[in-house]
C-alpha cells in the first residue's frame, strides 16, 4: 500500500469511528439485552425482548445519522442527519446503518452549504424563521429521496456484501481474510476496517440469526496479546521492559493500538497474529461461533459480555487458541531473529513510515540552509502542538537558535516552514501535507530527552549545509508592552487542592470544571467541551501530568484566563496512564496557547515536577507554577 493511500485509509477510518465509537455504548447496550432476552438468551423473556428489534431498525441508525452529521455541521448538522436518515430506514427492510452513515454527512454539508449561501441575505429578525424552515425543507426534500432513491441502493450494495461473506462463511472461506486484517491493523487501518465493513455486516446478521461470527474478525484482540506476551519473554532489551504493561493494556483494556509498534519493529512477527486469526476464524465458522454485538474496546470482557449463551464454548476456545498460538508463531520468530546477549543494544527510534531513524527528509535533502520558520504539528493544532512549541522555543535558545516557532494542524502545514516537528504517529499525514519538508519526530511531548535530541539533529542539519548557504536564524521580535486593566489572578490559591483522590478520568475533569466554572472562569456548557476533548486525544501528556481542557470551539464559553491545580498521591487512570498532577485550562481567547506551553515548559523540568507531587502547602504550589498573562 502507497503512503499516501494509507494516510487516505487512515483518515477514512477516522471518519467511521467518529461516527461509530460515541454510540458504541448504545450498541453495548442493545447487545445485552438481546444476550440476555432474547429467544435463545441467558433469561429469555418476550416481554423485555420485543425491546431488541426496534432499537436495532431504528435507534441505531439514527443515532449514526445523527452524530455523523454533528461531526461535519454540529448539531445543526446532526439533526438533518438524522431526519435524512430515517428515509432510509423506513425504504428498506434490512438494518440501514450504512444508510446512517452515508445520509448523515451529506444532509450535514448539504445543510451548510445553503447555510453559507443565505447568511448575509437573512433580514434581521427573521434568522430564527429561515433556520428552522431552510432545515425542515432540506431535511423533507433528503428524507424522501433517501426513502424513494437510496434506499434501494443501498440495500443491493449491502445485499452483494452480505451474499459475498455468506458465501465465505458457508464455504469455510473466511479465515482467509485473516491474511489481511492483521497486516491492515498495524497500518491504523483498523477503524476503516471494522466500522466501515463487520459492524455493520455483523448487526444485520445478528437480526437474522441471532449472533454474527463477523463482529470476531477484527475486534478479537487475543491475537495482539500473544504477540505482546512474546515480546515481553523474547523481544529485545526494551521491548521487554515495556511489553508486559502492553499485555496488561491489550487483555484486560482492548487498546491493540499499543501492540502495533512491536509488529512493526520486526515486521516478520505479523505472522503471528495472521496465525491466531486464522485459528480463531476457523474454530468459529466451523463450530457456529459468533457475538451478538461488537466487543469494544476488544478486552477480554467485551468479549464475553458479546458472547451468546449458545457460543460459550466454542468463543472461548476460538479466544485461548488465537492467543496461544499467535505467542508460540511469535516467539519462534523473535528466538530466530533477536540477538539477546550482554551487548544487547537499546532500540533505535525509528520511524515507522519508512525505517528512517529520527529525521524524515525529501530524497536527497539532509541539511537545512536557513532556519526561519519551524511549526509544531499535531492534529488539530492546538493542545499538544501549543505545549511543544514552548518547550522547544526554550530548548533552541539555549543553543543559540531563534527560529519563529508556530503550532499547527497537520493537515495545514505551511508553505513558508523550513522544518516541521510532529508526533511519530503523524509523520505519514506530515509527510503527504509538505512532501518536500525535513520533518523531526518524537513519541513523548514532555520528554527533555527528545527534545535534545531533535535540537541535536536540527544542529547537525544546520551544519551539514553547502558552505555558500550560511545557515540563518530568525531574532525575535521583542512585543511592545500593553497596557492591561486588572483580572481574576490565573491560578487563585482555593484553586489549588492537596492529596486529591479519584475514582477515574472522568471524576478528576468534572472535578476541574467544577472549579473553573465556580471561579467564574467559565460557562457550564465548558465541562461537557472538557470531557469530549479527552474523547477526542487523550488529555494525559506525560511525565504524570494531565491537562483537562476545552476544545477549539470552546473560546466562547470563556470569560476569564484561569486554571485549577490537583494534586493526586495515589494517581488517576487515563487512558492506561497515570496522572499524579491534574491541572485543568480555560484560556480566553489565544491565551490558552500561551497558558499550555507555560505549564508545558515548567512541568518538563524534573525538578518542578517532583516539586508539585510532593507539595505541602498551596503557596509552594504558586511559587512553582508561575502563570503570567
């Protein structure tokens, strides 16, 4: 597979999942209660089992209509969505959740489109009016060709799909298709994959039978935990150190995406998890396997609470056996390869796009001529990537560097940027948005080291440059001084609490909006922005610290630059990290950058840090995290 065609994949399956993974609490639910009531369920019972059919035919569509059209429009989008969807529903007698999420997306930028048409045409007084009327036309004028047109096309296309792994099904063909969902996984293809094909495929199945072997192809995750438990025993010197953690996160979490980098590292040691997958597969065509629903995250208890009365047996050895034997087809090929002695080296960082260590650059360029303009990218462009800058803006004035320093999204990387700085798992994306850019990785934000290192190598690109091409570097520009009128102090000492505890992620961001928005920092609608940005990436940024804060459209739920200090002894679960600092971040404005790369430079310094774990007092609290606006 092409890079770029990767990268496409890659965002395409980002696109399903953000439709499919908000909801998939709904499927969850709607799979218990037809395990547990249905016909041939643990407790059948025909009064509470009337309950399955309708939330399957009509709820979970809707729901994909709806949010799919939030992601492209808000929620003005999601409501055409889901009207333009219920059209589909309604044309075709099989479950239209691709019809969801088809109609969503394009009722959405429909809607828009008009929207950014009419918007400085609309008298005033009467926005209200052409808002609801333009909204209830459009979303008629969709029902119906959904009902009367897609309908129809959509039920064929998904006819041919269904007939086509009927027919591997019933001619034990199925397994096959594990030659490429595993190679399809480590590429990040997986979303793409299991939203866009076997969950869908999987719950019309289920409708007719009862249980879907389709919802096991890529969601059984015991395949990864093989190969990361033969990483732990037989990898190399670091990957044992790591890998046990991966085995715990994997069996127990459903993360796979942690055992990726370990397959890619010896990219022979895919067999492995192929092997447990064919297993899998073949134990369940053969022996009527299946789920009643998709177990997600992919852990050990999604999948049992996913797995029929009627399929107990046969699941769990399907489950076992994947696991086992992609360990041993593993550990074989890692005892064949790995050198394991006393000189056993550490691993290098490499990226893993193209096997080049640290540095991406354009064939035939390793030097820098000049250097400007350096951005920071991550995904959106706003949380990480702001916190990046600072620390390297620091880390290049030590050695003598002043390059204008920007953050940006990934996806817009400017023409003017001499270099670019991104996450390792971006590279692929950084690399098809400025293919002609020498692009710097790292895997860890808040690491000092890396940021040496990538300062290293900024030196060494400087130096190698042609001896005519003298290497420049931006002065910065000292800010005149403003005059400003007096505000609530960014961090007030009752904002500061000592020895918190927390049952999970979710108490400790509730706990910080509740300060910032009783400070009078912020609005209420800023919790619920704070709880869907950890949704969105993960607020945990490393060396123990996490930062709760709203998203990019949060700005107008702002009325006051402010932050909130917890300290955690015991630490809080994010995402299979842990948090001892949860610091949470309203920032009016542009001052939210300034606010993440202040916290971001004084918690990189590791003495600050154990510092603030191990506070006593408020007041030592402030005089290490000195907030200045």
């Amino acid at each position: 597979m092409t890079q770029s065609l990767q990268v496409r994949v890659q965002k395409f399956g980002a696109v399903l999942s953000a439709m499919v993974m908000p909801n998939i609490g709904v499927f969850i639910g709607w799979g218990l209660l037809a395990a547990l009531f249905i016909d041939t369920g643990w407790i059948p019972n025909k009064f509470l089992g009337v309950l399955v059919s309708p939330i399957l035919t009509y709820l979970l569509p809707i729901l994909l209509g709806y949010t799919a059209g939030s992601n492209f429009y808000g929620r003005r989008g999601g409501v055409i969505g889901a009207f333009a969807t219920i059209g589909v529903i309604i044309g075709s007698d099989i479950t239209m959740l691709i019809g969801g999420m088809v109609m969503g997306p394009i009722a959405a930028k429909l809607l828009e489109k008009f929207d950014n048409a009419v918007k400085e045409k609309i008298p005033t007084g009467m926005e209200m009016m052409v808002d609801n009327f333009s909204l209830g036309i459009l979303g008629a004028i969709l029902c119906a060709i959904g009902y009367a047109g897609v309908a129809p096309v959509m039920t064929t296309i998904q006819g041919i799909l269904g007939g086509g792994v009927k027919y591997l099904t019933e001619a034990h063909l199925l397994p096959l298709v594990s030659l490429f969902v595993a190679p399809g996984q480590v590429l990040f293809l997986n979303n793409a994959i299991n939203h866009g094909i076997f969950t869908p495929l999987g719950l019309q199945q289920t409708a007719e039978a009862g249980k879907s072997i389709l919802f096991l192809v890529e969601a059984n995750g015991s395949n990864w935990v093989g190969l990361a438990a033969a990483f732990a025993l037989f990898g190399t010197k670091m990957a044992r150190r790591s890998a046990p953690g991966a085995v715990i996160i994997m069996f127990f979490g459903g993360i796979a995406e942690v055992c990726f980098p370990y397959c890619l590292t010896q990219p022979l040691t895919i067999l492995g998890p192929i092997a447990g997958n064919f297993f899998s597969l073949t134990v369940l065509s053969l022996f009527d396997g299946g789920a009643i629903g998709p177990p997600s995250p992919g852990s050990v208890f999604a999948f049992y609470l996913m797995t029929p009365k009627s399929a107990l047996v046969v699941n769990s050895i399907a489950y076992f056996g994947d696991l086992v034997i992609s360990f041993l087809v593993t550990s074989i090929i890692l005892k064949l390869t790995v050198k394991r002695d006393a000189d056993d080296e550490e691993d290098v960082p490499v990226d893993t796009t193209d096997g080049t260590p640290v540095v991406i650059t354009p064939a035939g360029s390793i030097h820098l001529a000049k250097l400007d303009k350096v951005v920071f990218a991550c995904d959106a462009g706003m949380g990480s990537s702001a916190m990046g800058v600072s620390i390297l803006k620091t880390r290049l004035a030590k050695a003598q560097l002043h390059p204008n320093v920007d953050h940006v999204a990934v996806a817009e990387i400017p023409a003017d940027a001499d270099l670019v700085v991104t996450n390792v798992n971006l590279a692929a994306r950084a690399k098809t948005a400025a293919p002609s850019k020498p692009i710097l990785t790292l895997s860890n934000f808040m690491d000092q080291k890396e940021y040496d290192r990538i300062v290293r190598e900024i030196q060494s690109m400087l130096a190698d440059a042609p001896a005519s091409a003298a290497p420049t570097a931006a002065v910065p520009q000292t800010a005149p001084e403003t005059t400003t009128t007096p505000r609530i102090p960014v961090l007030k000492k009752e904002n500061i609490v000592l020895g918190a505890k927390f049952s999970d992620k979710l108490a400790a961001i509730n706990a910080c909006a509740d300060l910032l928005i009783g400070g009078g920092y912020a609005d209420e609608s800023y919790r619920k922005d704070m709880i869907a940005r950890d949704q969105d990436v993960s607020v945990y940024i490393g060396n123990g610290v996490a930062l709760p804060h709203g998203l990019a459209s949060s700005k107008e739920t702002i009325q006051n630059s402010g932050i909130c200090f917890y300290q955690v002894p015991d630490g809080v679960d994010f995402d299979g990290q842990t948090a001892y600092l949860v610091i949470g971040v309203a920032g009016k404005g542009d001052e939210h950058i300034d606010i993440l790369g202040q916290i971001a430079t004084c918690m990189c310094e590791e003495e600050n840090l154990q510092k603030l774990i191990h506070a006593k007092t408020a007041d030592e609290v402030l005089s290490i995290l000195q907030i200045k606006m």
